[in-house]
C-alpha cells in the first residue's frame, strides 16, 4: 500500500486546504498523475501520483486543511495482471480478504469520539458546514474512515435528510452544494467559503495597518513624453524583441533610480534593526482570479526595457494562469501597483510587508495643465501614490522619492542614465 502525503511546499508554508481531487476511489493511476490540488497561501500545487495503482481510500476532502505529512490518502497496487509473479498470486487472496470486508464498514456505526466530548462525532469542518445547510444530524452519518471522523462525502452521500431534531425557524438549504442560497428573515444570501489565498490577503493587509505606520504622499506625473516615445518606437521595439512597449518597464526603471537615490525605501525592520538591501527585486502586482499576487522581476537594475517586459508578461501570464512557483512569489524589496488598468483614479496602496514602500499608479487621463502664466494644454496626467512605513522613511525623504520617479517618467531619456 503506498500512502499519498502532503509534500513540503516551501519554507515558510506548513498547511494548505485540499481544492479539488482529480480522481476518485477506485481510479487507476500511474506514477506522474496528477492525483489533486492542493491550495496553499501563496501559490495552488498539483500533487501527483508516486506509484501506480489503484485509488484505495481517500482520507481527506475537498475543503479540509491538511499539512506537511499528513497521510491523505492510499494507493494499492493494481491486481489482476496476467503476467504477475507467483509470490504476488499468492498473496492475493491474503490481501483480498480484508478489502472484501472493508467494503460494509460504512454499514457499522461510527466509533465515539476520541476527544473524550461524549457521543459528538469527529467531523471536518467542510462536513459539518455541510450538515448544519443540510440539517443533517451529524450522529446520523456513518463514514468509511476506519477512526470514525465525518467528512464532507460521507454527509453528501446521507442523502440530504432533515435531521432528526430539526429547528423549527430553520429551512434546509434547497441545493447541496456547499454554498448553496439561503434565506435569512426573508433576503436571500449566499455564503461561499473563502479561499486561503483571500484569507491570507486578508491577514496581511489587516497586519500591514496594524504594524506599520503608513503614510501615503501623492504626485502627478504628464505622461506626453512616454507616450511620444512609445508611438515613435513600439512598431521597431515588438519587432527587434518581440514584445509591446508598455508603461510598466518605464516605471520600473523610474522606481530604481529613485530607491538608489532614496534607499530606506528600498529597506525592511527587523526588530531594532534596519536591513538595507543592495538590490532591486521589483515585485509587480497582479490580479489574478484567486486573488492579488505579486510575482518578482528580480534583479531589475540590470535589466533592459524589453528584458522587464518579457518578464512582467511572463509573470502575469502564469499568475493567471495560476502556475507561479513560490520562488517567483517570494522576496520582493519594493512593489508597483497599477490600479489604473481598472480605471481607478486615485487610491492609497496598502504596504507588501515586510516591505517599507509601495508605488501607486493610476488611469492616464487628459487634464488641462499650466504651460505658462499665459496658456494652458490639455495633457495626458497620471495621478501616482507612495504608501511608506513612516517608522524608518520620514516625510521629506518619501516626497523626494516620488519626486524623482516624477522627474524620471517625464524625462523618458533620462532612464538610460539610471544604471
């Protein structure tokens, strides 16, 4: 019997929740099938079948948290080959009697909790979020796992009865899925569970606005420049590199040249202790369906216009994608956030921690602009934002480093100096 386990998923993932299996008991696999997905903080991974065989028990559901270890199933070694040795024939009928008894364990009723609660079942929290939509009493369902814990499957398969001591103001919920529509005092809701990846955005964010002392000071940027460039040489630019001339290799550059001008905001806080970091890994805020993610252009100081590009379209297409490794999630010392795809206008980022400074950008938009006492051009103007964690970055430094990246973009050329 080979067991499927939860692999190590990276150094500072110990969990993860169970998205879907890929297969179901009694599959045959091979060795390289991918068996289920497997949703962690950061990333979803695929784990895959380590032996060949057949799909004998699976021990965890769809929606259970597990962690790294954790036995979640069982592999059997497929029976029936012609061709098999003679010392497997003969230990079939052995290791056959007891899975031709396995089968009507569900038929026996559950064993008692361990927990010493008295006659409550063990049950996963899918299972009993399932029950309570059902209102299926938990002491009713009868599960295969040989301990006696309810998993979700097993409260499903009940066949969706009303349990034996219902409530009175209660309706069961008229569908079986998980988040099946209810109503409440007469307005329909629906209540879906939210994904680890949104729960740990959540908890991040929440953290960022309690530890740190964050500050947004903003700026406007005339982008006629950039765009005076891009018209003039994003036709020879896709041709000699094979990617478009977008805006995001502009402002990476921009936000190098400041942060080697201003580099606490290139920093993070250890404790009493201020790191300086000599590098530029820029991470680049994406929205994916799963929810936002900031894959890393690592090394950016080094690279060329078109290099940035290729690596932003590259990470933004396995972002949506969802096949980011941890490796391109992890690290970043400064991050741009361009809100402006969406339309938004103006808006204050909220600090990546642990890192000490964030770029805000915004939708371009035409705007009357002062030439001189005398006239005035309607201009493309972008409105851009710096959060900043004000406990190592004061306010004058933070001014001057949106200052720069101002006077950076609108002097496009510029760009090439900032090595």
């Amino acid at each position: 019997m080979n067991e499927i386990t939860v692999p190590a998923m990276g150094e500072s993932i110990t969990e993860g929740t169970i998205f879907k299996w890929h297969v179901k008991e009694g599959d045959s696999v091979n060795i390289g099938d991918v068996l289920l997905e497997l949703e962690t903080d950061k990333v979803n991974l695929e784990i895959s079948a380590e032996a060949s065989g057949v799909i004998q028990k699976i021990l965890r559901q769809e929606g259970d948290n597990v962690t790294i270890g954790e036995v979640i199933g069982q592999i059997s070694p497929e029976e029936g080959v012609g061709n098999e040795p003679e010392a497997s024939k003969a230990e079939a009928p052995a290791s056959a009697q007891p899975e031709a008894k396995a089968a009507p364990q569900p038929k026996s009723p559950a064993p008692p909790a361990e927990s010493g609660e008295g006659a409550t079942p063990q049950a996963s929290p899918a299972a009993r979020k399932l029950a309570r939509e059902r209102g299926i009493d938990l002491d009713q369902v009868q599960g295969r796992d040989p301990i006696g814990r309810i998993y979700h499957e097993d409260v499903k398969n009940h066949g969706g009865n009303v349990a034996s001591k219902p409530v009175a103001s209660e309706k069961p919920a008229p569908q079986a899925a998980p988040s099946a529509t209810v109503e409440n005092v007469g307005k329909p809701i629906e209540r879906t569970r939210m994904s680890r990846r949104r729960q740990t955005i959540a908890n991040r964010l929440v953290e960022a606005q309690h530890t740190a002392a964050m500050l947004t000071t903003f700026n406007e940027v005339d982008m006629t420049a950039i765009l005076d460039v891009r018209k003039r040489r994003k036709d020879a630019f896709k041709e000699k590199h094979d990617v478009g001339l977008g805006f995001m290799s502009f402002f990476t550059k921009a936000v190098v040249g400041a942060l080697k001008r201003y580099p606490l905001l290139n920093a993070e806080i250890d404790g009493d202790d201020i790191i300086l970091k000599k590098f530029y890994d820029i991470g680049i805020a994406v929205s994916a369906k799963e929810g936002l993610v900031v894959p890393v252009v690592r090394d950016a100081d080094r690279l060329g216009f078109a290099q940035i590009e290729k690596e932003i379209v590259d990470l933004a297409g396995k972002a949506r994608n969802n096949t980011l490794s941890l490796s391109e999630l992890q690290g970043g010392t400064f991050t741009i956030t361009n809100g402006g795809v969406f339309g938004s206008l103006l808006s204050t980022p909220i600090l990546n921690t642990p890192q000490v400074g964030i770029l805000g950008m915004h939708k371009i938009q035409l705007r009357p602009v002062a030439i001189d006492a005398e006239r005035s051009e309607n201009r493309p103007m972008m409105y851009i934002a710096l959060s900043y964690d004000h406990r190592i970055v004061d306010g004058a430094e933070a001014v001057r480093f949106l200052v720069t990246v101002k006077e950076l973009l609108e002097d496009p050329e510029s760009l090439l100096l900032e090595g």
